[in-house]
C-alpha cells in the first residue's frame, strides 16, 4: 500500500480486533526532505554487523602505551569514551555508489522460493564471485544454485578506514608497504576523531598487522567570525577560492541564488552577506589565507575566521616585498656574499639582528616539533616585522645615506647581516607562505662557493648558530628600544604619515 493508505488501514485494522485505544497530538516530529518537503520514512532492512570490542580495546591500549600520540593531549579522553563504549558496527549502507559488500546469497536450484537474504546461513562471504562460487560448492555440495551478491555498499568509513594500507598497495605485499608502513602522522579535524581515525587504527592494527600512524595531529574547525558554525541556511560559508582570488559582493549573492536554499533561508542568507562583506572579499591570495589558518590554531577547538586578519597578512606579505626591494637596491647588481660571515668585527646593530634571528629559529624549530603551530607563526612574524623590518633596517639605513669611507667597514657587514637575514628568514618563513617565499628567495644573491639549490623547498631549514647568540647585547638594545617607545609615547607625532628610524646605533 501507499504509506498514506497504510497508515488509515492499520489504524482500522487495529479497530478491527478492539486494540484501538485514541487518537490524540503528540510532540513526535517528522523528518521531512528539504528539497521535497516529502515525509521521511525510516524503513527496516537487515545489515552487515562488525562486531568491535576486541578491535577497539587494542585501539586504547594503543593510546595509552603511545604507540599513537594524539595531539592536543585533551582529546585522548574521547578516544577512551568512544571506544570503551562502542556498539557492534553497522558497515552496509543502501547507496547507489560505494564498494560493494563481498557477500554473496546462496539460492539452491530446488528452492527457488527462498526470498533473497532471508535466511542468514546462505550467505557466503569471499572476495570475489569466483571465490564466492567454491566457497558456495563446498558448502552445498552436488546441488546446483545461483548466486546473487548483496546489492548494498560498504559504510563510506569502512572504506576510508582501510586508506593507510590501500595506497600503498595492500592487500599485496608491495615495497611501499615494507617502507612507509606505519605512517608517523595524521593530520585531520577532531569532529572525525571516532569516525575516521579510530577505524583507521582498528582495522590498520587488524590487518595490517601496527597501527597505521604514531601521531595524530588533530586541527581546530572554522567557523565564521561570530563563532558560528558554518552553514548554507545561514549563507556564512566562506569558500577559499574567494579568499584567495577575491569576490565582489554581487558574485557572492549569485553564489547563494545558484544553490537550493528556499526563498526564506535565501533572504537569510543574502542579508548575512551584505552585513558580514559588504565591499565583497578582497584578493588576498594563498600565502596570506594559508598564514592565517596557522596562526589561528591556538583557538582551542574552533578558528574565529576573520577576513580582515586575512587581508592584514596580505598587506604583510607587501611588507616582504618591500624589504627585498631595500635589500637590492642596498647590495647592489655586483654584490657577492662571503661564504660565511664574521660576527666579531660587525657593528652592534648587525650582531643584535643575528642573535634574535638566533632565537626566532629555535623558538620556531621547538614549536614545529610541538606541533604548536601559533608559536611558530607568532616568533617568525615577530621577528620579520618588529625587528628587521622596524629596528635593523631602519637602523642600517644612514651607513647608506653616502659613500664616505669611514662607514665602509659598516656598510659591508650590514650588507652580509642582511643578506644572511633575508636568505634565512625567507627559508624560516617558507613552509607557512610557500609561494611569495619562493619568489623573493630566487631574487637574492647566493655565495658563489655553495651548492646553491633550485629551489627553497629544497633548501635546507635553518637551525641554530651558536656564534650569532648575545644576550647581553640582546638586553642593552632591549633597554634603548624600550626607552625610544617611551619618549615617543609622551609627546605623538604631529604628522601622523611621518616616518621615523626606531633609532641609530652604530
């Protein structure tokens, strides 16, 4: 019967055999389609169970051994409460798409009445159907059958959980197996922790013998710049695409007028918009949006997203451009860097500028290793912006004013101080903006002596140099930078566009 239908005659049905008792309105609410506006109906089928007890509690003994370290250390605690708790696994699925369930159901020739999956003990399960048939043959021995494989899919996380061992060629026993097996680490948003991570390491330990990776890194979700989750219904999605090239505001209510939101959640959305991008996103490129998302994961579980602090790392990357250009126009066309550089003979400002480039490095190699990538981000922009940029560039900048040669000696050594700044900050800088760090690398001069690279993804990270370390200058220009900011800090600038050295220290 139509379901509509069926509803009226079980309640007449029900009256029929006196066990009808009233009808009256209850707070039961019923899914409807959002494109149909169409009653959902649940309908019972019988599944495929994977039962995963023994599974998940190796799963936990893998945490708390670590053997798999997962980062931020508080979501250890759901690991434990999902797989301490965790129910048989539902892995079939009605979908027209997917990786077809192995079983295959057993009708014998002479009981052709049997509906199909109706009994449980004809089912065999092989991977594939040739393997199905013997499988079938030594079952019902001399009795001729048919077999029909289940038409249903495998759960899509059955499918992605088996991901660690299947790119590399499992379940053959390949080379990449022998050498990239185990991973060392995941990187994936904590809302899938359950879903897809720990299935990845029940299955990865089951079949594969180890668990599939050492470290789970688990980033935070963004959402909008009011901590709302994003949603089409709200029309506060952002996608990348539009951060990085731009969008005007028109293309962005066309975006929302070209999906299937109905006319309500469309105005809703239309109007979040114009309130939240009202000139539209401004063209900030790949560099700045892939800097911002870093920086930000030091917001717990969820990145605030805010445009603006994208097009302020935008306006940033300008600032890189600026202090290669000064650079160049400093080292001139005919200018060879020293293989190496001599710390003791430079003026005070040159060796200051190389002992916190010094620390900058450490801080950000540490925080790296700790997987806390806002500390990384926060000591390079540091150092690039509050002490090249507006301390030693402006500092160097009078030994440039003429060619007298009592400034020589001080003019050479702030050219290598600055090319060896650049040329590490840029490789510090690298793996947080790839593309503008690529561009101004090609463009400074390299030591003829040194096996220069190709490329800066190539080049060797900056470590630790511990010649350049001075803490006691480090703290003598600390006094005169701190003195500087609070003079200034009495008595404003009368021209607010004036531009003025931090301070010369020669």
């Amino acid at each position: 019967m139509p379901r509509f239908t069926a509803r009226v005659a079980v309640i007449e049905a029900l009256k029929a055999k006196g066990l009808y008792k009233e009808t009256k309105k209850n707070e039961m609410c019923l899914g409807v389609c959002s494109r149909t506006n169409d009653v959902v109906e649940p309908m019972i089928k019988p599944q495929w169970f994977v039962n995963c007890n023994t599974m998940a509690k190796a799963g936990i003994d893998a945490v708390r051994s670590k053997r798999i370290e997962i980062i931020p250390q508080q979501y250890e605690q759901d690991w434990y409460r999902w797989l301490a708790n965790i129910h048989d696994w539902c892995v079939s699925r009605q979908l027209w798409w997917g990786h077809r369930v192995p079983a295959w159901y057993v009708v014998l020739e002479d009981d052709q009445e049997n509906i199909l999956g109706s009994d449980n003990d004809r089912w065999v399960v092989a991977r594939n159907e040739s393997e199905a048939n013997l499988e079938a043959h030594q079952k019902y021995p001399g009795k001729k059958f048919e077999l029909h494989q289940d038409p249903d899919v495998l759960d899509t996380w059955f499918s992605s959980g088996l991901f660690p061992l299947t790119v590399l060629g499992w379940p053959d026993d390949t080379a990449d197996v022998e050498a990239f097996y185990p991973g060392s680490v995941l990187e994936t948003g904590h809302d899938i922790l359950f879903f897809w991570v720990a299935r990845m390491v029940m299955m990865g330990m089951q079949l594969g013998g180890d668990v599939p990776f050492q470290k789970v890194y688990l980033h935070p979700m963004i959402r909008d710049a009011h901590g709302r989750k994003m949603s089409k219904s709200l029309g506060n999605v952002i996608d990348p695409v539009d951060v990085i090239n731009g969008i005007p505001l028109e293309g962005l209510l066309k975006r929302l007028e070209e999906g299937y939101l109905d006319p309500n959640e469309l105005n809703i959305a239309s109007d979040g918009k114009k309130k939240d991008f009202p000139d539209g996103i401004a063209e900030c490129g790949t560099d700045a949006l892939r800097f911002a998302l870093v920086s930000y994961t030091s917001q717990s579980d969820k990145i605030n997203l805010d445009i603006k602090r994208v097009v302020g790392y935008r306006q940033w990357c300008n600032k890189l451009w600026n202090a290669i250009r000064f650079a160049m126009g400093k080292l001139g066309n005919h200018y060879t860097p020293p293989a190496t550089i001599s710390v003791t003979t430079m003026p005070p400002i040159c060796k200051w500028i190389l002992s916190v480039l010094n620390k900058a490095i450490g801080k950000t190699v540490t925080s790296l290793e700790a997987y806390k990538s806002f500390d990384a981000t926060s000591a390079i922009y540091s150092w690039w912006q509050y002490q090249l940029c507006d301390v030693f560039i402006e500092a160097i900048k009078p030994y440039f004013f003429n060619d007298s040669q009592e400034l020589e000696s001080a003019r050479a050594a702030s050219r290598d101080a600055l090319r060896v700044c650049l040329d590490t900050g840029l490789r510090l800088l690298h793996p947080f903006m790839p593309y503008v760090t690529e561009e101004l690398w090609q463009r400074l001069p390299q030591p003829k002596d040194s096996c220069r690279k190709d490329s800066i993804m190539v080049s060797e990270y900056p470590s630790l140099v511990k010649e350049w370390a001075d803490d006691k200058l480090e703290n003598q220009i600390d006094i005169a930078l701190d003195t500087v900011n609070k003079l200034r800090s009495l008595k404003p600038p009368t021209d607010t566009n004036e531009r003025r050295p931090a301070f010369a220290l020669c």
